[in-house]
C-alpha cells in the first residue's frame, strides 16, 4: 500500500520520503507532528477510533479505497497551499 501510495503522490509532483511508522522518520522524532493535512487509513475502523481521529482534524480512509477518493482529499488540500510557498529543507544533506 505505501509504494502505491508514493507512485500517486510522485505522479502529482510530491516530493517523498515514506517511513513504515512515524516512529522510524527523524523529523518527526526530533519536532513532533506538524503536519495539517492528515489522512489515516485502515480496514478495520472502530467507531471511536474515527471519533478520535475526526477530533484530531485527521482525514479517514476506509481500506480499500479509491484512487479518485484519494486524488479528491489531495485536491481539496492544495486548495490551501501557498503557491510561493517555501519547501522543506528537513531531508536535505547538511554541508560538510
């Protein structure tokens, strides 16, 4: 699923850098998730676990999902991108 994931997200011009578990992403370990647009995915969905995900402002994907259903989250999340926009320099190499 994330390798398919990442050929959707490349196609659309993202730049990415995919982790098994947020955990594992040194970003995330040394400031925390900044992250504003967040979408979870699973098959097996509890009730308060959508609950608690919709409390977090996280977007929710029930397995399996669409490709359209997707590319229709990610449309309405540029929606709210600044075109000029800075990008992240967290992956890139520090000078030595």
């Amino acid at each position: 699923m994330r390798d398919v994931l990442v050929r959707i997200l490349k196609r659309r011009g993202y730049e990415v850098v995919a982790f098994e578990h947020p955990g594992l992403c040194p970003v995330h370990i040394r400031l925390g998730c900044k992250i504003r647009n967040v979408a979870l995915m699973s098959g097996a969905w509890e009730l308060p676990e959508i609950n608690r995900a919709h409390q977090l402002g996280a977007s929710v994907f029930n397995k399996p999902f669409s490709v359209k259903d997707l590319n229709a989250w990610l449309d309405e999340c540029e929606k709210n991108i600044e075109p000029g926009r800075a990008l992240s320099d967290l992956f890139a190499p520090k000078p030595s």
